[in-house]
C-alpha cells in the first residue's frame, strides 16, 4: 500500500481560524453591549437609575426598619405590621397545627 500524502493547506486553516475568532469576538462583544443597556433602561423605567448610592442606602434603611419592626400599617383598619422573624415563626407555628 503506498502512503497517501497529505495536503492540508495550513494557510486556509489559519484564515478560518483567524475570521472565526474574530466574529466571535465581535458577536460577545455585542451581546454583551445589548445586556448592559437592557439593563440600564430596565433601571431608568423602575426610576432609580438617577439614584445615588446615598439615597439607595436610604430607601434600603427604611424598607430593613419596616422589615424589622412593629407599626401600623392602617390605624383605622386595625391593620399592624411585626419583624418579619415574628412573622416567619407564626406562619410555621400555624402550619405546624
């Protein structure tokens, strides 16, 4: 059996493999670019893109007292609000019945 030659054209080869990494590059670089301003448009329509991080910290603060502690939510209802542990004990002391 004679030996068959092998003709593998490397220049081709190297071609390919140079397009076909950079469209990949740029396909990632897009996706990647598409994201960060899906996002940023879903923070400026939920209206704390233009927050600073002092007024987040704020809004975090408030809604962790809320969370935390107990108050009323309508005096005229009757309707009050505990520390969100009390109320995860009562529901499982409840289920547990």
């Amino acid at each position: 059996m004679a030996a068959l030659e092998d003709k593998v054209n490397t220049g081709t080869l190297l071609i390919i493999g140079v397009v076909g990494s950079v469209i990949t590059f740029l396909i990632v670089m897009v996706l990647r670019v598409s994201y960060y301003n899906m996002v940023d448009s879903m923070q400026a329509e939920r209206g704390n893109a233009g927050m600073n991080l002092e007024e987040r910290n704020e809004i975090r603060a408030e809604q962790r007292e809320a969370l935390e502690s107990y108050g009323w939510v309508d005096r005229e209802a009757g309707t009050v609000r505990i520390p969100i542990e009390d109320a995860k004990k009562l529901v499982l002391k409840d289920l547990a019945n």
